[in-house]
C-alpha cells in the first residue's frame, strides 16, 4: 500500500524550502579533516553542523531528539532520534546515514560557478556538498515527516550525520561504539551518499569498492642537478616512480597485479551488469572525454564491471613537479606521488594495503631512496539479498516517486560505513542509494545537486519506511 499524495505534498512543500538552506551549506567550505588538519580552528564545519542542526530542530516532528556529540580529538557527528509511529514495533530500528563534510575546491570550475558559489540553474544546484552528501540530512527528516503527514508508519528512525566520510570515515567507529545503545540493532539502514546512473528511477547500489590510499616518494640525490650534465647517469626519479607502479599496475590494460584484488566477480553481480547495460547503453557515454577519446572497453556491461567490481590505480597529486612555465633544465631529486587504488568490493583491504607497500619498496632501482607514506584503507561492501518485503517495497517506492521501476548497479566509490554496519548488523537490510548522476561530478569542478532527484528520493525512502512498518 503506498502513502496518498499527501506525502508528496508535504515534500514537495519542505523542498522549497531546503533549497535556500543548501545555499547557505554550500557557502560553508567545511573541507574534510584529512584536506584541511586545522578544521578545528577554522571553525567551518562546526558552522555546517550547526545549519543542519538547527534546521533538523526546527521540523515539528512529535518526539524528535537532535543531538550533536563530539568526542576528544574527534569530528562531530549530528544523531536525531525519531520514536515509532502508527503501528510500527517500538523496539524496531531504522538507521539513516549521511555525512556533511566536503571534498576540497578542485580547480577547472565554470568561471560563473565556483566550489563555494552556490548557484541554482534550472534542475541543478551547482557548488561543493550539496549531493555529496549535504541533502542527507534534510531528505531523510522529511522523508520522516512525510510518512506521518500521510497517516503512514514507521519504525524508530535514527539519523546519523557525521563529519569525516570524505576522509574515510576515521572517527566513525569511536562514534558507533559511544552510540551503540542509541543507535540499538536496526532491521533496515538507509544510506543517502551514493549515486544514480539516470535520474529517471530509483537506483540501489548493490556493492562499493574498498580503497587504499598512499603516497610513494623516490629520493635520487640530495638537491638539484643540470640536468644536461647529469641526466643519463643519475636516474630520474619519475622513471624509478613510473617503473614501480609497473609492479603494481599493467599500463597497457589498467589490470591490477596485486593478487588481493583479483578477485571472482560473482554471478549475480555479472547478471545485474548486463540487464542494466541493456537497458541503459554504455554509461561512458556520459563523460567528457576529449575529441577522439574513449574509455577502456566500448562494451556496455564491461564498462559497468569495470568501474564496480575491479581494481583500478589512480595518481591523484604529486609534489617535486615545477609548473611547466616554471620548469628548468634540472634533474629533480624527489618526486611524490599521491596514489589512489580502488579495490573489488570482496577484497581484504588490509592485504591489499600490505602488498602495494611492498611491491613499491621491495629491491627498488638503483638503490633510490622509496618510502610509502600515509597508508590507510578502507573495506568494500557487497549487499546481502534483499528480503522479499523489500524486493516489493523499492519497486512500490520507485513506481510511486519516479514513476518507473527501481535498478540495481554497482558503485565505484566508496563508503567506509558500509563494510562496518555489515560487519556489525549482518541481519539487516540494506537501501543504499543516492543523487549523484554520471554528470553530477561529485569532487570534481561543476558539482551539482537534481534537486527534482532529490525531493523524487525523499518521497522514495518515505515509501520505504513505511513498508518497512508494515511488513509480515
């Protein structure tokens, strides 16, 4: 049974609403800790806290407790606890999880747009935060709201914002551990910070990659040297840095050689990938590739394998390299390399994490100077089945808020909260979802929020609760 059209009344009403206040959340450059290590003093992300507090307190939600707790040496978090309603068990648990820090600035934005310039154009509100993952929040008390608006139930609902994920969630576990008794044994967990292929249905992520991230730094000589006096006697240590990530990665094809992420795709997954590459096409359409580019594979299914359930290595920043303008004819003595490795979802992390150490520091050339640094890891996530109820619930959910049926796919991300909510509630159910389009670029310039996605979302997750009340 689905809610009446009071429900989408109701989001529909507080959306307008949500909109200006996701102007003033993207005016915040609250960067994650791990971008910005004096976040304390700066005092942004205690100024996003405070917005989505305040706002949070102010919905006339009968019972509703808004919370914010910060432990030493710790991010805060934001917990709003939600008592059941209408027929809902009392001692049923609901977890809602969103986060409010943000990715830094990134350069290449439009010269209109900017990462902290939030500006609503059409559809899409452009700035930092805004999809990833600032809506969280505000979708998941209106969701809340709407449910009883339309005489609908729900379970005890716990929503937990916290303020690290894009640091990998470091805090997380102290808070999962100081909350346990708040945040009790849910049945369902509800996970906003995920994405969509299209914004024409409701899209369930049935996996996430893990991650390890490291930076590997090659010491040749001890200063500078003219290069046309030295260069082919003194190795170069972007060659020495190149040649060891050939350890790690195939440069022709992309394939990671470390045995932890050669993993079995399960068949399922496989199923999965191909039903939606038939319906959808080749979701790499949807990237600005340069004229006469193109991705790894033109083969639908394989491009959404690829991005879901394989390794893949990213250099995401380096140090030692001048700007070109500023470049002289010097052989440098250090190059580092910031790496980002994306790992299967059924992957052990740790392993993985151990094995790039050593690939990277084993016997390196020349007797180079090769340190890896800053390692940390995080594990995948591979849903368990759906229960029947919800099967029927996310197709009643996405019918009713997009008008279409729900699909599953794969991320490629990464959400660190997910492999330890697994771990933790191996009986619960999983919804993990988002509004993060191929196009919305999420870290990158141009971020956008589809606000008509978000309030369709709201509706869905509404639906989603109350069959999770009424279920047999």
């Amino acid at each position: 049974m689905s809610l009446d059209s009071t429900a989408s009344d109701l989001v529909d009403r507080v959306w307008d609403g949500i909109v200006p206040v996701l102007h003033d959340y993207i005016a915040i450059p609250n960067v994650s800790e791990a971008f910005d290590p004096d976040w304390r003093d700066h005092g942004h992300m205690h100024r996003a806290v405070e917005l989505i507090r305040a706002w949070c307190e102010a919905r006339p939600i009968e019972g509703a407790e808004v919370e914010v707790h910060e432990l030493p040496g710790r991010s805060p978090v934001i917990l709003v606890e939600v008592p059941a309603t209408g027929g809902a068990a009392g001692d049923d648990t609901v977890l809602l999880y969103g986060h409010l820090d943000k990715q830094p600035e990134m350069e290449g934005w439009r010269p209109d747009l900017g990462p902290w310039t939030p500006v609503l154009e059409g559809d899409r509100l452009y700035g930092r935060g805004g999809a990833d993952d600032g809506y969280a929040a505000f979708a998941s008390l209106t969701a809340i709201e709407a449910v009883r608006s339309a005489g609908g139930d729900h379970a005890r609902c716990v929503v937990l914002i916290e303020a690290s994920e894009e640091s990998g969630s470091p805090d997380l576990p102290a808070y999962v551990e100081a909350l346990a008794d708040r945040i009790g044994s849910p049945s369902l967990v509800v996970c906003l910070d995920s994405g969509c292929i299209d914004y024409q249905r409701l899209w369930v992520t049935t996996s996430l990659r893990g991650m390890v991230m490291a930076t590997l730094t090659v010491d040749i000589v001890d200063e500078g040297l003219h290069s046309g006096d030295v260069s082919g006697m003194v190795p170069s240590t972007f060659r020495i840095a190149r040649a060891l990530l050939s350890r790690v990665e195939d440069e022709s094809t992309g394939r990671v050689l470390l045995p932890s992420c050669d993993v079995e795709i399960p068949a399922d997954r496989v199923a999965q990938a191909e039903a939606t590459a038939a319906e959808i096409g080749a979701i790499a359409d949807h990237y600005p590739f340069v004229e006469d580019a193109g991705p790894t594979s033109p083969e639908p299914a394989d491009q959404l394998l690829a991005r879901t359930w394989r390794a893949a290595l990213s250099v995401v920043g380096a140090d030692g390299l001048p700007p070109t303008k500023r470049a002289g004819n010097v052989l440098r003595p250090s190059t580092s390399l910031k790496l980002s490795l994306r790992i299967p979802p059924t992957a052990d992390h740790e392993a993985a994490a151990q094995e790039l150490r050593e690939a990277l520091t084993t016997d390196p050339p020349y007797g180079a100077r090769v340190t890896v640094d800053d390692v940390d890891s995080g594990p995948g996530w591979n849903a368990p089945a759906a229960a029947p109820w919800l099967d029927a619930a996310l197709e009643q959910a996405s019918e009713r808020a997009f008008g279409r049926p729900a699909r599953l796919f794969g991320e490629g991300g990464s959400i660190p909260f997910m492999g330890m909510l697994g771990a933790r509630f191996p009986d619960a159910q999983f919804v993990i979802t988002g509004v993060l389009g191929p196009d919305a670029n999420a870290h990158g310039p141009n971020e956008y929020l589809h606000v008509p996605t978000a309030r369709r979302l709201t509706l869905a997750v509404a639906e989603l609760l109350d069959a999770h009340a009424r279920r047999v």
